[in-house]
C-alpha cells in the first residue's frame, strides 16, 4: 500500500505548484490590471486638458476676431458655432480668367520642371511626377490640374491611376 501514499504524495505535490503557478499568474494579472488603469486615468486627465485647451483657444479666437472687426470696422459675418468666416476679398480678372489664384513664381517654375520630365513623349503618373519634383502629392496635383485645365497636359485614365503626358497646347 505505501506506492499509494507515494503517488497520493505526488499528486499532492504537483497541485501545490499547480496552485503556486496560479497564484503568480493572479498576482501578474492584478499588476497589469493595475498598470491598465493607471493609464486609462492618464489619458482620461489628457483628454480633459484638451478639452479645456481646445474651449480656451474656440474663446480666444472669437476674441480675436471681434477684436479685429472693431479694429477694422468689418461688418459682422455668418457665425457657425463659435467659428467665424472673414470675407475674401474679390477676385481679379486673372483669378476669374483661370477660376483660381493668380500663379506663383514656384508654380510656373513647376510647371516648367513637369514638361521638362513630359519633353521626350514620356507619360507618367502623378505619383511619378511627385517623387521626381520632391513636392507634396497635393501641390502637384493641383498644378496637373490646371495644366490639364489650360491644355498643355493630357490625362488619360490607365487602369486606376491617370496618365500625363505633354498636349496640344505645349
């Protein structure tokens, strides 16, 4: 009868660490546990600096812009919320003409740096373009636009992306 005792002593011992693993993973649990909240109490206190900086900026800039109205005796404009919108200023011929801002030394040099890379009857998509010129996606696109718009440029759809190449007007 003395292997039951040892195999009885065995089990035993083995539900001990057993209990003691369990015990280690609670008390690593409990920790994490405590680790979560102490951030989610962080982000919470983060979230309300926002969201007193972010009252304090809206009021200062309603300040700013009333102040600026007395200043310059403008009439008061549309409110939306506590945003307010200043009036623009009329366009001139060359805006009404184009339908957009006037051309900036930078852009006309642009442009001439894009029908530089288009001379040789190269096409190119707009993604190519950018990586050549080193300009934001959005700068170049615009200017591909009003290219396209004016006629120096031809877009074609290739699958999913446009095609650029030099147009009639060029």
């Amino acid at each position: 009868m003395f292997w039951k005792k040892d195999d009885k002593t065995k089990d035993i011992e083995e539900l001990r660490r057993k209990m003691g693993d369990l015990e280690n993973t609670a008390r690593h649990v409990e920790t994490l546990n405590n680790l979560l909240q102490e951030r989610v109490d962080q982000l919470a206190r983060d979230i309300e600096y926002i969201r007193a900086a972010t009252i304090k900026t809206n009021q200062a800039f309603v300040e700013l812009v009333r102040t600026l109205q007395e200043q310059q005796k403008v009439p008061a404009t549309e409110v939306r919320g506590q945003r307010q919108r200043m009036p623009r200023a009329p366009k001139t011929a060359i805006q009404q003409e184009q339908g957009g801002a006037p051309k900036t030394a930078e852009a006309d040099q642009l442009e001439t740096t894009i029908l530089n890379l288009l001379k040789d009857g190269t096409n190119m998509t707009a993604i190519e373009i950018t990586s050549k010129v080193n300009r934001t996606r959005e700068h170049v696109s615009r200017v591909l636009k009003d290219m396209t718009v004016t006629g120096k440029l031809d877009r074609t759809k290739t699958g999913k992306v446009f095609v650029y190449s030099i147009g009639p007007a060029s």
